[in-house]
DNA sequence: TTGTAAGCGTTATCAA
DNA sequence: TTGATAACGCTTACAA
C-alpha cells in the first residue's frame, strides 16, 4: 500500500494524500477527512526511506557506546552499568519527539567505521558518543565534517574549537569533593584515594576533588594515600593491596568508581578488617551492585537519566534548529550514604 | 558527494558507479580501479534511503524489550538485566552481516505501536521480541503480516500456527530440574519453590522442573511448600514469609529468579537464619547481581549470549533466504554453583 | 484548495 | 563492458 494508491481510492492526488499526512493546512476539512478514512482503512504508513529521500529527516539518533579497552568478556557487562540505564532514559525522551535510538558498542571487533559510516550514508542525523576517549580523533573529524554530535564526559575538550558541537558533563570535581568531605565529616583524617585512570579526564577531576576536600579541612596531601587504579575491580583490589600493606592508619578511602570499591572492599575483608567499623569505603557511580553489596556502598550518584535527557534533547535541537556555538551542559552529582562509610569514634 | 559526481569525475556513468560499489563482475579491471580512487578520494557513501528504496535491503534489525508491567522506575533497571547483555551480544552478531540494531524498549509510554510503525514504514526488515507476554496479540498480528520475527522465550505458542515465525527458547524445564536436583544431591529434603508469574510460561515450565525432580527423588510434593511470587524481588521477600512462618523444616528453596530469591534471602537474614547453613538457596537467571551478593547465589545460568546469536542468526537468515515454515530452537542451561547452597548434614 | 511535475540518490533493466 | 533510462515512494514548488 502506498500513497499512490490511496489517491486512487480517496479520489485525490499524491500531494493530496501527502500533505494530509504531513498535517499542511490547506486542505478542506472534507478531503482531510475522507483521506485519512482511507488511510485508516488500509492501514497505510509511508515508507521511511522514501520521505527520508525524499527530504524529511528520518529522526534517528546513534548512540555509541565505546566499551572500555579490555579484551575480557566480563568487563563489557560492567561497562553495561551505563549502557542499559542511558540507552533507555535516551529512548524515553527521544519518543518524545518521535525520533528512534541506533545504539552501537564500539570495540575492537566494532570499530569506529560502523559509526562513521552511519553519519555518512545518512542513516542517522546525530548521535551521542558515551565513553569516548580512544576514538577523540574521530570524533573530532565527524564534528569538523558538520555532523551533529554530543559527547558525554568529555569537557576537557571544553576548549577546543573543531567545530559545533555538544558536551555533556557531570561534575566530576564535585562529586570527589562531595565524597572526600563526606568522610570527613565523619571525623575522618587519614583518608585515602583509589584515582582512576589518570588519562581520562574524570579520573584527573576527581583526584583534584579529593585534593580540594583534603586541603580545604586542613589536612596534608600525603602521596602515599594517593594510588591509580583503572576503574576496574581488580585495580581496586591491588590499590587497597598497596595502600594498605604498610599502613595501619587509613580509617576512610575515597575510590573513583564503585567497581574499584569492590575491589578494595574484597581485599580489606580478606586481611580482616571490617567495613565500616575499621575503615569506611565511598565509591563513585552508584552502579546496581552498589546497594545490593554488603556493606551496602557510600556512593556518588550521577544521574544518567539527566545526562541522557539533557544529551537527547540538547541533540535534537541541534539537528532542526542548529545552535549558534558549541554547548556545555553539566549535571550535578549526589552523595548516597549507605553503609560502608562510618562516623568514626574518637 | 553523490555518485552522479562520482560518475562525472570518473568519466563514467552512475550506473558503474553503482556496479562497483556494489562489486558487481562485469567491469573491467581498469574502470573498477578508477571508479574505487575516485570513491575513496571524496570519501563517498551511498546513501542508505535511497539504496532501500531502490530495492537493497536496508540491513536493520529492531530488538525489541517489553519491560515488566510495573510502574516503578526501579524494575525497568531489573530488567536491564537482559537488555543491555542481549542487546549488546545481538549487535555482535549482526555486525557480521553488516545489520544494524536498533533497540526499543516498549513499555507503558512506548507503547507497541511505536514497534509496529517501525514495521510498517519498513525501518527494519525483522525483529527480535523479549518479555513479550503482554503483547501476544500483536505479535501474532504482525507475524499474520509477513513481518519475519523471532520471538524469545514463548515456548507456549510453538503449535499455534500463525504465520511462519522463529521462537529461541531457553530450557526452562530442564534448568529448573537441574536447581532442585542439585538441592537434592545436596541431601536436601524439604525443599520449597517460589514460583514466577504463573500466566507466563516461564514461571509455568520451571515449576514442572521443580516437580519433577522431587517426583523422581521419590518425595512428595507439598502444595504448601509452593508460593507463587512474581519474579520481583518483594515478592520473594513475601513468598519467603509465607513459606517459612508457620515451617522449620524446610532446608532449601529454590526460587524461579535470582530476584526472588534475593527478596528471600533478605527475609531469611532478617528472621535470623544463616545461609546456606539454616537454608540453602537456589535462584534462576544468573543476574550480575548473584555474584556479589553475600552469600553470593547458586543458581541457573541461560546463556543470553547464545540466546542472542541464535535469534540474529536466525533472523537474517528468515530476512534473506527466507525459511519454509516456522522454527522453534532452544538454548541449555546451566547450573552455577555458589555459596548460597550447601550439602546438608546429616 | 487541489493537482502536476520535478526531484531526492540509488539500483535494475535492457540496449548498445 | 558500459550507459541510458525507468523505477522506487515520497515531498514540494508551482501552476491551475
């Protein structure tokens, strides 16, 4: 069924027919009506590549997952915590708009290319890149090539101007700040970091919000509190292996990500302290786990919800109606307090 | 770039452009060779809407999640427990092919239609549906339609003849024999069972398995050893309750999901039994979750993994070659044995 | 208010 | 081995 038959049966032209579906104006109510009867009646839906040729924007948004560069199998699933939660506040607020989410991993078997090709044969009109710090070269020469992109967690490219483009951010310095703060106002002093990795720009912001909280309450910046792990699990646990070894002071660890909390929760129980009451864990993420765990984990949460709202949205005005410069969005950050984190006694 | 231009600078015309880019044989060495300079030095594309509507198969693929019929934002990120693992083990696959994957989540704002729309207007060629219990109907509608599908786990509708369609079933039977018999092996006798949505087939078949393995271990089956939960987490706190309040001798449980038995396992911690020395406890699904939790969960892994490669494989083929009649294949289960179940003394 | 006709960028058919 | 031309299904000036 397409619109050349439902002309034939409803006694119009094509561009009749189209411009009922298109909701034009001008047309008389009556012709409306006896249009949209047929149409109704033959369930007919016009074809989208043929509008999309034809002109119309075909409403579709990537969104590009890039998984984090390991090779194991395990850590596309941790990588998940994000995918899921964003690809999903994404898709309730593109519906809003009635555009369609693409979502794409890109790892080493799924290059770059799958999502360069996508801007280039059109099948989508922007996208959302989510973990992006290996393909920054790309991403720049799609931005510099006019096509409309949001980049989360990347505001360290804040500054440099390629081209108009969107970036969505949360407040990385915040959040550590919030964490670090949190412990000591549980009365804590010796307090100790698990930085992530250090080339990634929220594993630089918070350390400097570690720092922030540190200094501001007057305590020294020791750099033997200070350890860099990856965000993975395992560099947790090695982490609170090396802090630890020599150390029988720490009362309270501030970690980059929930995962490398984990990490350092596995290792503290199995040299037999406990949690909280010999030494308090804040993480950072509040990925699922994070309350599920025991002790349940101190966290910070970022809403991923927000950060895919304010990504969709601010995308789809830049796709229909341009935007005059770059953007930068921040989203705030919120500190769960759970229980692995203590008052300590004095 | 269009290939009228690549024609022009390659003294050809577009209908060689085509034949190259499409990698048709009859072209002479020669002009292939230029024609490929040409495309790789503008870096041009074919564009995708106008390649479908010339007649190419557009190489996309919907999957398509139903989320649980509750309001709470909470269980849409249980259910992501599926999601984002299927979702991303499907776009291996199709990557393969060259498919692509877009990924709705149809729930109480997105509704079925928006799925429907995706057929009709011929976004995709085919789709994959999870947790399609609530949309039964429609399916069956547009598989009446010609639209080629695979549906997930809805084993019940394997002998209604509605059209040729493809189901990929886990074996629930099997898998929940494997749980109960392992609580028998474990010297368990009084063994209880949480139900799932008995409307669903799941929840149906996993209670056969349960039956069946106490049948065959020669013990009775005791209906008030059976409550019937939901697959929510609160409703195995509650079915817990149920089973033990007015009951000491029951050793071992074995709820249909890793959810529930997590609600379980919470009500037993709170009444003040130990796991897995008052009772053990044995889940289904093998969620992330069950690995973390303390004591972490025994219980039945499906291979969603292999559930996904199987349903994209299959589709492209129904999409390609088409299929002669209806498919019905099914994926093994797995028993993952962890701390919550423990052999019993006697 | 409606219809005609051109055009979107490809592929497929058929003739050269 | 190549090219001219029609066709895909729609939208959109523009004409009526």
């Amino acid at each position: 069924m397409n619109s050349k038959e439902i002309a034939k049966m409803a006694r119009v032209s094509r561009s009749t027919v189209s411009k009922v579906v298109n909701d034009y104006a001008n047309i008389s109510d009556k012709t409306r009506e006896k249009v949209i009867e047929i149409i109704k009646k033959y369930g007919y839906v016009p074809q989208a590549s043929a509008r999309n040729l034809a002109g119309k924007s075909n409403k579709m948004i990537g969104v590009f997952i890039t998984d984090v560069n390991h090779d194991s199998k395990e850590l596309r699933v941790i990588e998940s915590d994000y995918f899921s939660p964003f690809a999903t506040a994404a898709m309730d607020y593109a519906d809003k708009f009635e555009y369609n989410i693409l979502t794409l991993v890109i790892d080493k078997n799924r290059k770059f290319d799958k999502a360069r090709k996508l801007f280039y044969n059109k099948t989508i009109s922007g996208g959302i890149f989510i973990g992006a710090e290996n393909n920054v070269q790309e991403i720049f020469e799609l931005i510099r090539s006019g096509y409309k992109l949001v980049i989360i967690d990347q505001e360290r490219y804040k500054d440099r101007v390629v081209g108009k483009h969107i970036i969505v951010n949360s407040k990385n310095l915040e959040g550590a700040y919030k964490a670090t703060k949190h412990l000591i106002e549980y009365g804590h002093r010796e307090i100790a970091h698990i930085c992530g990795d250090m080339n990634k720009f929220s594993g630089f912001k918070r350390l400097e919000g570690y720092k922030k909280a540190i200094v501001e309450a007057g305590l020294p910046i020791r750099t033997e509190y200070i350890t860099e792990g990856d965000f993975t699990e395992d560099s947790g646990y090695e982490s609170a292996k090396k802090l630890l070894k020599n150390n029988n002071k720490i009362t309270g660890i501030f970690a980059s990500s929930d995962n490398m909390a984990i990490g350092a929760m596995r290792f503290i129980k199995e040299i037999g302290l406990r949690i909280p009451d010999d030494i308090s864990i804040v993480g950072y993420d509040d990925i699922k786990i994070a309350s599920y765990i025991s002790p349940s984990l101190t966290t910070i949460r970022v809403s991923i919800l927000d950060m895919a709202s304010i990504a969709v949205k601010s995308l789809i005005n830049f796709i229909e109606k341009d935007i005059k410069s770059s953007r930068y969005n921040t989203v705030s950050t919120e500190l769960v307090i759970r229980q692995s984190s203590k008052r300590i006694k004095e």
